[in-house]
C-alpha cells in the first residue's frame, strides 16, 4: 500500500474560530496550487464550529513530505489554534516518520484490505 491516509481532528481554541477558518482556506488553496500527489483534502467542521476534521489521502509518503513543505508557515500558524491529534493510515516512509514526529501522530498500518 504506497497511499497515505491521514485524519487531523482540531479542538479549535476559543476566539480562534475566524482566524481558524482564513488559514483553513489558504491551506486548501495552496493544495490546489502546488500540491502534485494531494488525492483527498477535505475540512470539516461540527455545527458549533468549535471542531474540525480534515481527511487527506496522497500518492504516497513523498507527495505527505511535499504537501508539508508547500504548506510552510500555514502549517505552523493554523496548529497554534487548535488541539490536534493525527492519525495515519499506510506505510509511511522512514523520513515521513521522522518529519511528523514532532505531532505525534498514530500511524496503523495495513492488516487487511479489499
């Protein structure tokens, strides 16, 4: 399994909500723009607007590396709003291990699969 799957869930930090937002948008444009292996990048948000999902889905572990780089201080902006956690779901390559070290992420790898 070379794709990547990964779910970012953020508690948005409250008076956050708009500025959560702007970034949320930038983020997305950028994908957009500049991302080449970016399959799935959608945001949700619950009715409060107090919560929000993404779910991302890349080629494979290089195009997660190129998608962070792309994303540079946005990235870095939009995760001092929130409390996140991160899931991944593949076979991450070592170096996209190590670059995601720093947010914890679980990683599960493949068991079964149609």
């Amino acid at each position: 399994m070379k794709s990547i799957q990964l779910t970012a869930w953020a508690a948005i930090h409250e008076g956050k909500h708009e500025e959560f937002k702007v970034l949320a948008a930038e983020c997305t444009r950028t994908v957009r723009e500049r991302d080449s292996g970016t399959l799935q990048y959608d945001w949700f948000l619950n009715q409060a607007q107090t919560e929000c999902v993404v779910r991302e889905t890349y080629r494979d572990s290089e195009a997660v590396l190129e998608h962070i780089a792309n994303l540079g201080t946005t990235l870095g902006a939009i995760l001092k709003l929130g409390d996140w956690t991160f899931e991944v779901f593949g076979s991450p390559s070592p170096a996209l291990v190590e670059a995601s070290a720093g947010l914890s992420p679980k990683i599960y790898s493949p068991f079964q699969s149609k």
